[in-house]
C-alpha cells in the first residue's frame, strides 16, 4: 500500500465490474424498458446503479447504492403525469395552461436539481456510513441564479422579437428586422452560456460543500475561472473537430467527384454519390464533432474537481487521468457504437467509467480504521432525524 507522507495513507479506487458482466444487465434493461413501454425505467436506473456501485471499491470497500425503489417509481410516474399533460394542453391549444406549466417548470428546476442530489447521495453508502446532501432550499435557489437570468434574457429576446415581427410586414420591413432579431438571439444565446457555465460552477460547489459522510463536511477549492477556461478549451476543440471533419468531407467528395465516369451521365452519377456521401457524413458529424469535445470538457472538469475537493481535513482525493486518452477512449466507443447499432454501449459506459474510477486516489490521515471509525461514530450521532429533516423526499 503505498504512502503519501508520514501519517498518510494513499488508497487507489478501483472499479471491477466488466463489460460483459454489465451488458447482461444493460440488454435485460433495455428489453424490459421496451416491453413495458418505458415503465420499467426506474427499475433498470436502480440495478444500473447497484451495478455501478457495487463495483466501485473505495480503499478496498464497495460503494452501496440502498434508494429504496418504491421512492424511484413514485418519482417516475409523476414525471410522466406532468409530462402527459403538458403534452395535451400544447395539442388542445391551451395556450394559457402551456405557458403557466412552462413557468412552474422553470421555477421547480431547482427543486427537481437539489432533490435529484439529496436522493443520490443519501442513498449512498461506505462501509456502512451514509453520504447526506445538507444545503437548505434558499440555498439551493440561491445557487440557482443564473438560471433565471437566462430565462429572462430569453423573455426579451422574445419581446424584442414580437415588437419587431409581425405578419402585416412587408419585404423591406422584414429586411430591416433581420439585424435586430439576429442581435437579439444572439444576446441572448451569450448570456446563456455564460449562465451555463456559471450555474455548473454554483451546482458542483454547493453539491461538495453541503456534502457529508458522518459528520464530515465536503471540502471544494476551484473558482470559477477554472470553469471558464476550461469551457474556453472545450470551444476550441469543438472547433478544431468541426474543421477536421469538413475537411474529411471536402476530401471525400472531391475524391468521390474524381471517380466518377466520364460522359453525358457523370452530373447524375456525381450528384448521387455526393448526395450519399454527405448524408452518411452529416450522421458520422452529429457524434464525431461533438463527441471529442464533450470528451475534453468532461475529462478536464473530472481532473480538476477530484483534484481539489475533500472531507474535512481528514482525507482529500487526487485525479491523473490523462485527457487525450479519455478523448481517444471516447472517440473509439463512438464509432464502435455507431458499427454496433448501438449494441457496445454497456461496453462504452464501462470503459469510461473505469478510467475516470481507476484515476483518482484517496489519501486519508490518521489511517483508514481510525477516519471509518470517526464516521460512523458521528453517524451515529446525527442519526436519520436530520437527513429526514434536511431532505424531503424526491423525485428519483
């Protein structure tokens, strides 16, 4: 076992599911889901993540995943309630009942968000001590705030919009409002991903700092800046696979354009071939440009958050996880992916959540028996009085 320094032990996680093991358990889901038209969700997230967390050794003991799946399916049916009747006021032209529903939703979202996060870690578990989520509701909507510019940057885009626009317009009036709109929408799709980026910053933040195991606050060191650099990075990449891949396209067509006979029905033949070639291409680009830099973004955020977060001052976490191999992971699962008809996705997940699993090591001070013993006597202490207190219960 190796030591970090005098006083602190260094534990690797690892994660010891297989894909194999997991696509019986991934095929059975899906078939299941299917069957039952979607009502088996709940059931199929539950043994995902009992599978998942079964497999996720922490210094050598596994994670527990205990929701109790009667709270999972109870969650579930009144998200397909809600959803059912959104959709038949939106078909019955009830506009009115639309537009409150599409309010009350914007104005839930932080409440489905900190429920979702209470449930998880609650029904979290290490050797026999829970995780909890403590962060109160104002907290919770404090944190929230850029949501809620965001919508009202869209509120005036749409004013803007509708002051602009109207059907009696003529040509030329249409033609002087194409500056404004295009301004406006634009306006708004910047204040949006700067709400975004901020809104991931203020979730992760408060999710680790109102976090706790027994009695143990989370600990959570990156600012902002780390968040903006890194969605600064992930544009780039996008950019920089969004040009690979058209001139791949161009490469293709072009080769496909030199190939082609000679005659009166080359433009035909021509037109065909580039028809096809572009469709296959515009399928392949949906995955492949946006894929690398998900992959990037996803890596980057991986390393920097195990790198600087912890519990208390007792144990702290450490990531190498190197980013191009999780791009190149994630590349080649795409493309296995796409030739499998979708049949390598358990295989996909459990890759990738491997490497990120086998990345990050624990180090913990005073020695592991003593920070265990630590936890569940606190544990003990808080008892399930304040989590109940702290969370009520949530949509699964």
């Amino acid at each position: 076992m190796p030591r970090a320094r005098p006083g602190i032990d260094a534990y690797p996680l690892e994660f010891s599911g297989s894909g194999g093991e997991f696509f019986r358990v991934w095929i059975v889901n899906v078939l299941l889901t299917v069957v039952t038209f979607g009502f088996y969700t709940p059931f199929a997230r539950r043994r995902t993540a009992q599978y998942f967390w079964g497999h996720t050794m922490v210094a050598d003991s596994p994670l527990e995943f205990t929701a109790q799946q009667k709270k999972m399916v109870v969650g579930f049916l009144l998200l397909v309630v809600l959803y059912l009747a959104f959709k038949v006021a939106a078909e019955t032209g009830q506009d009115t009942t639309v537009s409150l529903m599409m309010l009350a939703g914007a104005a839930f979202a932080p409440y489905f968000w900190g429920s979702a996060m209470r449930f998880r870690l609650n029904a979290t578990r290490w050797r026999g001590v829970r995780l909890q989520f403590t962060a109160t509701w104002p907290e919770v909507y404090f944190a929230s705030w850029p949501l809620f510019i965001a919508a009202l940057a869209w509120a005036g885009a749409a004013a803007a919009i509708d002051a602009r626009v109207s059907p009696s317009m003529t040509p030329a009036q249409a033609k002087a409002a194409i500056g404004p709109v295009l301004m406006a929408v634009g306006f708004a799709l910047l204040v949006t991903v700067v709400c975004l980026m901020r809104l991931e910053f203020n979730y992760k933040s408060l999710l680790v700092a109102k976090a706790r195991i027994g009695g143990q606050p989370g600990r959570w060191k990156p600012v902002f800046g780390d968040f903006v650099k890194i969605w600064l990075a992930t544009v780039g990449v996008f950019l920089g696979s969004l040009l690979l891949v058209v001139l791949l396209l161009v490469a293709v067509t072009g080769g496909l354009g030199a190939l082609a006979p000679k005659g009166p029905q080359r433009l035909g033949l021509v037109a065909i071939l580039m028809a096809i070639a572009i469709f296959v291409a515009v399928v392949f680009l949906m995955f492949l440009v946006s894929g690398p830099a998900r992959a990037y973004r996803e890596a980057r955020l991986h390393r920097l958050v195990w790198n600087n977060i912890g519990v208390s001052h007792v144990a702290r976490f450490k990531c190498d996880l190197r980013v191009g191999r999780y791009v190149l992971l994630r590349v080649k699962n795409i493309l296995f992916t796409l030739l499998t008809l979708g049949f390598y996705r358990p295989f996909a997940l459990v890759s990738e959540y491997r490497m990120k699993v086998d990345s990050v090591t624990l180090h913990v001070k005073g020695g592991l028996d003593q920070l265990a013993g630590q936890l569940a006597r606190e544990e003990q202490g808080l008892g399930d009085a304040i989590a109940d207190a702290a969370g009520l219960d949530l949509v699964g």
